[in-house]
C-alpha cells in the first residue's frame, strides 16, 4: 500500500515536471538538453518537505542561511548560455542547494562546485550522492575560482557579482565560456564571457535576473 501511494507521488510530480518544463520552453529555453535534465531532476527533494507544492512552480525558493534555489527559467537561461556539452569539465560557484549543478550533471558534464557558507556545503555535500549526483565540492571562495583544477571548459557563477573576477576568466580554456550576472544592486545583468584567445575575451549582456550576492573575503 505504501508503495502504491509512493508510486502516485512520483507520477504526480512527473506530471509538474512536464509543465514546468513547458512553461520554461515557452519563456524561450530551447536546448533540448537542458529541457531534458529539468524533466528528469526530483527538484522537490531540494525543497524542504512541507513546501512541496512550490516545488514545481517557475520560482526561487529559500535553501536556509539566506540563501535562495533558483528560479527553473534561471537555472535553465544559464546552462543554456553555457553551451554544455557531454565530457566537459565545468566549475560552479555558489553551490547552494546543489539542484545546478546536477543539472550540469544529468547533461554529461564533469562538475566542480564551490561553496562558502560552511553549513550549505557540508548539507548539500551528503545530500547531492544520496539521491545518486557526484560533483566534486569545494569549501571556499568562489572569486577565486580553483586553480589547481583549471582550465575549465566553461564557469558558471550563481550568485550576482559586483564585478567580473579576472581569476575565473584565467581559468577557462581557449573558447571557453564564463556566465555570470553582474552588478552590485539588487538587480544584475546576465553575462558571457568568451575566451577567444589568451589575450582576447568577447562580452555579450542578455538582460537583468535578481540573484543573492556573490560574497567576497569573509568565511562563516
Ligand atoms: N546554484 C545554487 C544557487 C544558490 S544561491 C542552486 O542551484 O541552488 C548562490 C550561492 O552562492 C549561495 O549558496 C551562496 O552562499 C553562494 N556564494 C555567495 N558568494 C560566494 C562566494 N564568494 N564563493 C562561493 N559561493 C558563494
């Protein structure tokens, strides 16, 4: 019986899945890939269990130490920027609650993510392989970025950057791709760096997201 009532919880939440899904592709997310990857991940074993119902809707979401899981249409804007491909090595900051970079994941990418509120690390850290995803975590500083595992294929930044920190545009590969929003209010403009060569980067804005701050030199 209990079975059963398990069974009908996961066909429900498949049935969101399809709608949130469709709701992003007609905000205009158009890679299949990641289109995929949101259909397929549990989003509701990231929310805390008595907001179930939000799970599936287009929102952001409070993860704990002030803290926010991003909006889906986010989520997917920003991977779909990244050009994934299956076999990629990719870094991403601000790990959160862990649901991007198994979205990274679920597209074949090799992913390394960084976080620096201590307890979201150490939560997302046991959480992310319970339910079968294995990034390698990172406790740190994500101006940074990770020198001894670089050059990445591209870097994902998920919080809003006052601005863009040279280490992380060191640190991508020849046609590699940085996305990152940038500003230091409220509100950030989502951006791409390209790196066209080792002395040339192309930059390209695609318009303004709200993300929480990307925290610079203090540690919790
Ligand atoms: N990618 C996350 C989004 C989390 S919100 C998800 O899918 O849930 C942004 C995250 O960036 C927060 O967890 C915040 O603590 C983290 N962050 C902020 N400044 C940072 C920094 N300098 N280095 C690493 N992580 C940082």
């Amino acid at each position: 019986m209990k079975a059963k009532v398990k069974d009908q919880e996961t066909y429900k939440h498949k049935g969101l899945r399809k709608k949130l899904v469709d709701e992003i592709r007609k905000k205009g997310i158009t890679d299949k890939n990641v289109l995929a990857a949101i259909e397929k991940i549990q989003r509701h074993l990231f929310l805390d269990s008595s907001f179930l119902e939000f799970a599936y809707q287009d929102k952001p979401f409070p993860i704990g130490s002030d803290q926010t899981i991003s909006q889906p249409y986010t989520v997917a804007f920003q991977t779909q920027l990244l050009k994934v491909a299956r076999g990629q090595k990719i870094l991403e900051i601000g790990t959160g609650s862990g649901y991007q970079a198994c979205v990274l994941l679920e597209m074949g990418a090799k992913v390394f993510t960084v976080e620096r509120i201590k307890n979201l690390y150490d939560r997302t850290k046991s959480f992310l392989p319970s339910i079968g995803y294995n990034p390698k975590f990172f406790y740190g500083d994500g101006y940074k970025g990770l020198p001894t595992y670089a050059p990445f294929d591209s870097i994902i930044v998920t919080a809003g950057a006052p601005y863009v920190p040279d280490d992380l545009v060191k640190q991508l590969k020849v046609g590699g791709i940085l996305v990152i929003p940038v500003g230091d209010g409220e509100i950030q403009i989502m951006t791409t760096i390209t790196k066209i060569s080792e002395t040339q980067n192309e930059k390209k804005e695609w318009g303004t997201f709200r993300f929480v701050p990307l925290v610079e030199n203090k540690k919790h």
